[in-house]
C-alpha cells in the first residue's frame, strides 16, 4: 500500500505538547498541523486514547494525522490521563475524569493560536466511543464527531455483556486493557520522574473484569457513557462507520434512528478496522471521506 507524503499545505508535527486540566494533571499530545497554521488558522481534530501515542498508535497515527494536517486540520493525538506519558491515573474505561477532560481539551485546543476555535473528534473503538460521550457533555467548541467502531450502549452495545450473558470480551478485553494500561512512561518525555509514575500506576491498578462482574445486571455503573440514556445530549453532527463483520455494527443503525442532529452513516465489508486497512475488503480512502463530506 502506497502512502501519500506530499499535501496541499506542508506539515510540521510536536511530538510532545503539554495540555494542562484544571486539577493541575497534564495531559501528553502529539500534534500535526500546517506549517502556516499559525498565521492562517485551522480547525482542530482531536483522536483521544489510552493507547501510548508514542508507540502504540505511532505507526497508525503516521498515516491517519499528517494526512489530515496537509489537508487544513491541526490533528492531535491526546494520551488519556494515566496512559502513556500522562500524568494522573485512569481508574476505568471512561471513567468521569476521562469525559472531563475531553471537554478542557476540547477548551485548550480552541483557544490556541493555530487553531480557527472549531474542534471535531474522530476515532475508532475506544476513540469512537468517548467521541458520543464527550459530545454528550456538550463542549461548546466541538462542532461535529465521527465515531467509528462503537456503542451507544455500555451494557448492551460493548464486549462485556449482551442479553444478560457474560461475553468472552469481558475477560480477554480486560486482561488486554489491564496489560497496557500497566506500562510505564516514557523516560525520554518525562524524564527521571518516569519511574514513580509507574509505581503509582501499579499500587492504584484495578482488576477490569473484577469490576464488571460486579456489574453483571444493567445498573447505574453503565449509565455513565451510555449517549442511550439521552440521545438528545448529542447536538452536533455525527458521520457513524462501521464494518458488517465488526460486532459494533448493530450500534450504527440504532443511534442514527435516534439521534436528531445531522447524522450519516457508513458500513462497509470490513471488521474492527479503519477502512482504509480494513479486510476482507474493500477497503475505502476513509481519510478523503471526512473531507468529502
């Protein structure tokens, strides 16, 4: 697969910027913007993950962002607190100090110079679902999502349970999501300090599936997150993907009938993928798509 290098407005990409949350916790970014978009600013297009931008997602991330800042978009990629270079401790998936810091993100992107004050989010899986979340809490500068591979629904919709029946995910995707969250941070972003936040995430690391056991009846745990409870929250734009052979595709038809924003919809022959690596395949230029439309 060939990939393209050279774009409408040169890029320049920080491999580390600071966004500072309100508690004094500061959050570790990588941004890709054009080099001019200081001087002729651009809308910002947040991808927001516990997945350690700097080799987690790097890779992906070289394809996905520097595309979108060529295109006249400042792409950042934010490490949630207490993942990757963050500081903080993330105690579970969207948890309330997750979506809280989605909204001042949100904030700082709008107010800095490169940026036109107008944020979207995008991103797939844990990406597609904090997009509905955050947007549920309605930040006034995020102006339309495109959620891909998600839910709207934590107990129905997700890998933990479906019908009242535990789910293999439940147990898989917590020992998944326990092992990287467990991993230290980078020496060369923070330098001597990387070792007691490692400590600190170790001593305060929860068992996932422990606690979702705990939860095994739709309660108030997985009301939180769940854009079902109100779809009327939502009031920007939402551009839905998903694939026929990804197990979240049922959400795309279910939130769209609900929701009374603009609202699209995409789903193509690939499983929990982005399209545009997606098998069996087709696959589909998922980066020109945002922009199309």
């Amino acid at each position: 697969m060939r990939y393209i290098t050279e774009f409408p407005r040169p890029v320049r990409e920080i491999m580390t910027a600071w966004i500072p949350m309100s508690d004094g916790v500061r959050l570790a970014a990588r941004i890709w913007l054009p080099q001019d978009a200081e001087a002729d600013p651009v809308p910002a297009l947040l991808e927001y993950l516990p997945y350690r931008r700097r080799d987690g997602t790097s890779y992906r991330d070289s394809q996905t962002q520097p595309y979108m800042a060529g295109h006249g978009y400042a792409a950042v990629r934010v490490d949630i607190r207490g993942t990757g270079d963050s500081d903080g401790l993330m105690q579970d998936e969207y948890d309330a100090p997750e979506l809280r810091d989605g909204v001042q993100i949100i904030a700082w992107l709008a107010a800095q110079p490169w940026c036109s004050g107008r944020v979207g989010m995008w991103g797939i899986s844990w990406g597609g679902f904090n997009c509905l979340q955050v947007a549920a809490l309605q930040p006034p500068a995020l102006k339309a999502i495109l959620p891909m591979g998600f839910t709207h629904d934590r107990y129905n919709g997700d890998c933990h349970f479906m019908g009242g029946c535990v789910l293999e995910g439940n147990t898989s995707w917590g020992g998944t999501l326990l092992s990287g969250t467990a991993r230290p941070p980078d020496p060369a972003v923070v330098g001597g300090r990387w070792r007691a936040m490692w400590l600190e995430r170790l001593q305060h690391a929860t068992l996932p599936v422990a606690t979702w056991l705990r939860h095994q009846r739709r309660d108030d745990y997985w009301k939180p997150g769940s854009v079902c409870e109100d779809y009327s929250r939502i009031q920007v734009p939402v551009y839905a993907i998903s694939g026929w052979q990804d197990s979240y595709a049922r959400n795309v038809f279910a939130l769209l009938e609900q929701l009374r924003v603009p609202k699209k919809a995409l789903v193509g022959p690939w499983s929990h993928n982005w399209p545009h690596v997606g098998s069996p395949g087709p696959a589909i230029g998922i980066l020109q798509e945002p922009l199309r439309s």
